[in-house]
C-alpha cells in the first residue's frame, strides 16, 4: 500500500493580483498580501481564472481545489485552497519569510 505524504486540509489566502502582466509569476509578500502578477485581463473572469491555475501549479494541485471566496472584481482577493501536500505548502510559506514587507 503506498503511503500519502502529510496534507494540509484548508486555507485561506489574502492575494493581491497584478493582472495584464508581462507573465504569471508570484512576486512573494508583501503587507501580508501574496503577490501574483497573471497575464489574463481582467475581462469575463480571466484573471480570476489565471490566479487560480497559478496558485494551483505552485501548490502542486488541481485548479479545482483553489476557490476566490472574495474579490472576483476586485486585485485584492481571499482564496481558499484545499488539500494541499504540506511539502509544497511549506515552500510557499518560506516565500513568505524571504521577502515579506511591512
């Protein structure tokens, strides 16, 4: 039987989003802000729709599992993500220490 590395059940995320950029990126933190700067416009749900393939990728999980529960019109947004390997999780939480900025 194979063994499943540790998952973290649910979170949620402050995200400020750069849409129109020149590529999809994650800057890092900033006021307690997680950065994204995403290509897609802000047009029909796009950008949405780019933040959440990107928060995804990083996160190693599907696109489904990434949820914006506030700010779909918005740059500044609460994303909830489930199930995430607590590995990949703890790869973004370092970002969180190399560049944050009060």
């Amino acid at each position: 039987m194979k063994e499943s590395s540790p998952v973290m059940k649910e979170r949620v995320l402050e995200v400020w989003v750069q849409p129109r950029a020149s590529r999809n990126e994650i800057i890092g933190y900033r006021n307690h802000f997680l950065r994204l700067r995403v290509t897609a416009p802000p047009v029909e749900g796009e950008a949405n729709q780019a933040v959440k393939r990107l928060l995804a990728e990083a996160l190693g999980i599907p696109p489904s599992r990434v949820e914006i529960l506030k700010g779909d019109k918005g740059r500044r947004k609460k994303v909830r993500v489930l199930e995430v390997p607590l590995s990949n999780w703890e790869k973004l939480e370092n970002m969180k220490e190399e560049t944050e900025i009060s």
